[in-house]
C-alpha cells in the first residue's frame, strides 16, 4: 500500500514539473522561435546584446542591421535578435 502511495506522489510530482517548468518555457521557445522566423527588411530590433538597429538585409541565418545616426552597419546571427521594437509595416520614415 505505501508502495503506490509513493508511486502516487513520484507522479504527480512529475505533473507538477512539466506544467510549471517544461510547457511554459517550450511555449517562450516557440514565440521566440516565430518572432525570428518573421523578421523583415526595415523592422527596428533590439539585440541580446542590448543593440538597437534596423533591419537592411535578411539572409538564411544572417541579417545586417543599420545603428545610429553614422548608419553604421553590423551583421548579426538571427538567433542574437532579443526583439522587434517596430514592425516594418507600423515604422514610419
């Protein structure tokens, strides 16, 4: 009987977990993951790094972003934008 007590508690205790720990953060992952799959020419993004830029280029895994008033240009992997600022449909020039 205390056996499948126990047992009882291991898996509920597993429960817990995945929906506290595990589903929430897959769910992060995939908003994070759509977000960079999305990113557009002229979209204002911030970095990881704390970056702050326009989109100029897109390429497979790549993109080049235009910073400050002296336009300087720097090319960052997609996986470094943290997020998009301005969507390039809602900036206006």
């Amino acid at each position: 009987m205390e056996t499948w007590i126990s047992l009882g508690m291991i898996v509920v205790l597993f429960a817990v977990f995945y929906f506290v720990g595990i589903r929430p953060q897959k769910k992060q992952e995939k908003e994070t993951n759509q977000m960079r799959n999305n990113l557009q020419v002229g979209d204002e993004i911030t970095t990881i790094g704390g970056i702050i830029g326009k989109i100029i280029s897109i390429k497979e895994e790549t993109c080049v972003i235009e910073t400050g008033h002296d336009r300087t240009k720097i090319r960052i992997l997609k996986s470094a934008v943290s997020r998009v600022d301005v969507k390039a449909e809602d900036s206006v020039d």
